[in-house]
C-alpha cells in the first residue's frame, strides 16, 4: 500500500505533465495528447480500464470493446435505470397473442457514412448477434423469423411465447445488440467486420487510432438524440463535447500524476491502493459509476487435459476462496463481497447452494485426496495471467497457487489482456498456443439470470462461451428457465442450475466487487448505468 502523496505537477494548457513525460516516449506524446490544432476543441482524455484492440462489438464480450460499441453504434431498445426496457432507435408492440413484436425506426436515423439506417440493416444486425450472444443464442432458438416488410419495420414472429424478447434486445451489456449497416453485419461469423460505422453519438477516427497508444472518438453532428433525459442506456444521447480521447497508460501511479495535473480528465479504473491520494484531492470526484458492481471468476477449458476430467475439474474448484482473491485483487473490504451466488447477491435469485468451500475457504484437502483419486498425470495447467489491467492482475496469481497446493503442476503465462481476449477464443490444445485457463469480470446485468449469464452456456463448440462444456442438462434447465412466468419455479430453477455450475464446475465464481472511477471536477454530467462509463451528456467546463 502506498501511503506518501506524490508531489503535483502543475501544467498550463497546451503543456504536458512530467508525469505523462515520464509514462510515454517522446515520438508518441504528440500522438497521444494532440496537435495544438485542437487546442480550442472541447475534448475528454480518459483512461479505460483496458487497451482497444478488438474492434467489432460482436466478436468478444470484452468491455472495453462494449464501451467502443456505446461510442460508434445505437441499439433498438435500451434499459433505463428501473430496469425498464424502452424506446432507443424504434418503438415497439406486442400481439396479442405474444408472438408478434413489431419495432418501428423512428425518425432522422443515418449512417456514419450519411445513408439512411434501414429495417434491413436491424434484421441483419439481430441475426448477427443472435448467432453470438448467450441471450441471443436463446432467443433465437423461440424465433420463428425476422423480417422487414418495408424500410422502418422489423417484424420478430415466435413459435411460442417467450418472456425475454425485449430484455435480449434491450440487454445493457455484452454482447449487445448493436445495429450497424447489412453490409457489415453480413460479415462471416467470427470475421471481424472491415469498417466501424454505426449511427451513434460518436463517430470513430479511424485515423488517429494507434492500439497501445489512443482511440479517438469524434461527435456525430447528424446524431438526433431521444428526447427523454438520459437514463443507463436509454434516453437522449447527448454528445456536449467534441472529442474523447481514451489514451493508454497502464502505469497506476502515472495515472494518478496525470489526472492530478489536469493531463487526463477520467480514469475509469483507479487502483484501490492509491485511492487515498485521489480522495485527498479537492479537484477530484470519486463515484462508482455501476451499482451493480462485478463478478469476478475463473473459466476453465473443457476440450483438453486436465480440465476434460469432470474430478479434476472438481479438485481445483475446492481448492479455491474467494476472500484471498478479493484481499489480493481490491484489499479493501469496502469495496468488495465474499458471495456464493452465482446469479450475484442481493438478486432475486441469490443463492447459496453449493458454494461453501468457496465462501469458507475449506476445501484443500477435500481437493488434495480428489486429485489424488482422479489419475492426474501431472498435465501443466497453462493459465494465462495479464499483467496490464488492474482488474484482473491479481486473480490468476492466486488461483494458480491454490492450483500449486492442491498439487497441480501450473504453467502460469504473463500477457496483456488484449491477447488473453483473442487466445481465449482459440480451440487449439494449450501445446499448440491454447490455454486451460483464464479468468475475467461480468457487470452484474450480465449475470442475473441463467438466460443472461453466459457463462452458465452449455452449448459446448457450438454457440458456447470460451471454454466451451457441452451440457445438455444444464441447457435443458436453462431452456426450462426461459419458458417459466413464475418466479417462483425461476428461483427453484436457478438453485438447481447453480448446484449444476458447481457440481460440474461449469466456472467458478470469486466474489463480488465495486470499481470507483476518478475524474476531474471540470466534468459535469457523468451518468451511472451497468455499461459504464458513457461520454455523452458530459460537458466539460475550463480546459
């Protein structure tokens, strides 16, 4: 724990920090930081909690190339504060009968590249998704067809009631259903689309974009925002800037120099360990942005030694505790939840059914005697460790010593997180540059339901999330789930689906947290939601 402030580094307007000095080469700081050309434009500088490098919003459930997603693209329905789905880009109605939805495109919608968003842009965009997304995946398995009868109306016919329609098309968080043009949704699956044009508040400077350096977001002077007033992802998208530039500085204590010194405007992921120097300061706002905070988990690789073994499985399932990860990951007991349930704490589907070695930390010699049992053969456990987001730094280091102490042999790979997202889709044996595995972070919307939470997925090699199990129980369950209106038999249904996740270690959860963001009090406007941060509706006073 740092405990001694570092001193402030005043600058004036169109000078750099030493801190960012010190944090960039010199040949990239122009980059970075802009010419004096944009001195008079109002621009937010943001560091994200990770580097873009995937841009299509439809090949990773990262988040960071959700937040992209926000920027660029609009989405049919949103959800608002309450949980409410409403109108985004159409308004909709439902038959009688519930199997007739019925969106219509409201007016002043246009491309990046000025033509018109169509009805056949939307259906080919939900077709997209709906071969990508967990809830997607579910949804299009109740769909009996989409189609577009003329150029403002989607029709989405059912072959039977289903509860979720809106919800799968107002979902906040990945992978959400973005629209973008037919000709790009219409790329293969698993392709990453050729171009970045949607028709959202923001326009991205393919130009200016430098992964490992910075992403540049111009306003959409064609965008015709809601109305409403801005609620989550719902609502009228504002943009009262003219530029956002997320710049990447992996460095915490460079980070906190910059922001100091008026160099960055935001930082969305702030490490725990500096926040007291950040709440010490008077020019700072410190706000946790998601009330519903994170999961944080592992996930295992189903197609390979030694996780194929349902034992082996099990043995590194009991031998993990959630609170030693959460000391190591935050420290802070503030800011983070020891919690068993696999659809998160404090939901309506709270559970704590099978989770007690978790919650307990007392399963190690439980896990010591199975791995013994199960014919381990001393296979290396390659677990792939980022070394460059905050998030996520601490949890393969820990998970690999209970691995160790059960009496696995682990290979423990340190990488950035950019390329644990593009390994991590990869099907090829850990000998050959697979993995066996690796650990992430859901916002809790992404994990309130069996629907939602992909990780609980049994689809296997064929629509399952990274990892890939192929389960038909949990799937039947899952399907069981989505056909049900009470909330009783759901809450019954999701115990009997979390006692499957543990059984079968389908993944592991490792607790729950909050992430405080930073940012300078010139900005104003910045709004909550379970898909942050969003930059439309900041204004930013001074320079």
């Amino acid at each position: 724990m740092l405990h001694v402030t570092p001193p402030r580094v005043s600058t004036k307007v169109g000078k750099l920090s030493m801190a960012l000095k010190a944090a960039l080469p010199a040949f990239l700081l122009a980059t970075a930081l802009g010419s004096p050309a944009l001195a008079q434009t109002k621009t937010i500088r943001a560091v994200m909690h990770s580097d873009l490098r995937v841009l299509d919003p439809g090949l990773t459930t990262a988040y960071i190339t959700r937040d992209h997603g926000y920027m660029v693209y609009d989405t049919l329905l949103a959800m608002d504060e309450h949980f409410k789905i409403q109108p985004q880009m159409a308004s909709y109605k439902v038959s009688d009968d519930k199997l007739t939805y019925t969106f219509t495109l409201r007016d002043g919608l246009k491309w990046h590249d000025g033509t018109p968003v169509t009805a056949e842009d939307c259906v080919a965009s939900l077709k997209r998704w709906g071969k990508a997304d967990g809830m997607g995946q579910k949804l299009m398995d109740f769909t009996a067809s989409i189609e577009a009868p003329d150029a403002k109306t989607i029709v989405l016919k059912l072959k039977e009631p289903y509860g979720l329609v809106l919800e799968s098309i107002g979902k906040p968080s990945s992978l959400v259903p973005f629209m973008m043009p037919k000709r790009l949704a219409e790329t293969p699956a698993g392709k990453a689309i050729p171009e970045q044009i949607g028709s959202g508040p923001f326009k991205f400077v393919q130009g200016e974009f430098q992964p490992g350096v910075k992403a540049v977001y111009e306003k959409n002077k064609d965008y015709v925002p809601r109305s409403e007033a801005p609620s989550w992802t719902a609502g009228g998208k504002v943009v009262k800037v003219d530029r956002v530039e997320w710049i990447t500085m992996p460095d915490a204590q460079t980070v906190v120099n910059a922001i100091q010194s008026g160099d960055i405007d935001f930082s969305e992921t702030p490490s725990y360990d500096l926040l007291p120097i950040l709440e010490a300061d008077k020019d700072l706002v410190i706000h946790t942005l998601s009330p519903l905070g994170f999961q944080t988990l592992g996930r295992m690789n189903f197609l390979y030694p030694p996780f194929d073994n349902p034992k082996i499985r099990r043995a590194a399932f009991l031998a993990a505790s959630q609170k030693p990860v959460l000391d190591a990951l935050i420290g802070n007991p503030k800011y983070y939840k020891v919690c068993g349930a696999v659809f998160g704490c404090g939901t309506p589907l709270a559970s704590d059914i099978g989770s007690e070695t978790l919650t307990k930390g007392n399963g190690m010699e439980e896990a010591k005697k199975l791995l013994k049992e199960s014919g381990y053969d001393g296979t290396p456990v390659v677990v792939m460790a980022p070394g460059d987001v905050g998030q996520l730094k601490a949890q393969p280091i820990v998970f690999a010593q209970f691995l160790r102490d059960a009496g696995f042999k682990v290979d423990l790979q340190a990488t950035d997180w950019q390329t644990v997202v593009t390994r991590r889709a990869s099907q090829k044996s850990p000998k050959e540059g697979g993995w066996n595995m690796f650990f992430t972070n859901w916002a809790g919307p992404d994990i309130m339901n069996p629907v939602a939470n992909v990780s609980t997925n049994g689809k296997g090699k064929n629509g399952g999330w990274f990892g890939w199990p192929d389960d038909p129980t949990i799937e039947k369950m899952r399907d069981q789930f989505a056909r049900s209106t009470s909330p009783e038999e759901q809450k019954k249904l999701a115990e009997e689906i979390q006692k499957r996740v543990y059984d079968e270690v389908i993944y592991i959860p490792l607790g729950q947290f909050e992430q405080p963001s930073v940012w300078r009090k010139s900005l104003k406007g910045v709004l909550d939601g379970p898909a942050t941060p969003v930059f439309w509706n900041i204004e930013k006073t001074g320079d």
